[in-house]
C-alpha cells in the first residue's frame, strides 16, 4: 500500500489519508459525513467500511461521490500535501 504524509507531516496509508481528507473537507464545510454520503447518493454502508477501516482501497468512484456530495472536483480533493 502507498505511503502519503498525515496532516502532521508523519507517514500513513494511503486510505488513512483520504479518510482524514475526508474528515477535513466535512468539517471545513460544517457538513456531517451523512450529509455528504446523501447529497453525493453514496451507499452508508460503502463510507462506513471506509471510515472504520474496513476497505483498504476505496474506488475512484466512491471518492467521486464524495466529491460530488461537497460540489468538488477530485482535483479539488486530492489538492492537499498529504498526496505530494
């Protein structure tokens, strides 16, 4: 699995990163991850195996309805020093 950089600087999993990006974003946003996961017509089950770790490699597809949920691009998502 990929290494990125945390929010602290230390290194993490590829899929701890986008589940703290996610976080980030929700709460930059004063939004809920519910919230998101229905405005981006995500299933809670496919968010709820991410945020508890349970999948390892979430889908390109996935993150893009998460995207769609806080009306951003994956640009937009994936623009963050953790993915340098």
């Amino acid at each position: 699995m990929k290494r990125v950089h945390g929010s602290w600087g230390e290194q993490v999993e590829l899929n701890e990163a986008i589940i703290e990006r996610m976080k980030e974003l929700t709460a930059e946003r004063n939004m809920t991850i519910h919230q998101v996961v229905q405005r981006g017509g995500l299933n809670q089950a496919t968010i709820s195996e991410l945020m508890n770790g349970r999948t390892k490699h979430p889908k390109v597809s996935t993150i893009q309805k998460f995207c769609d949920g806080l009306n951003i691009t994956l640009n937009d998502f994936f623009d963050d020093r953790r993915f340098f």
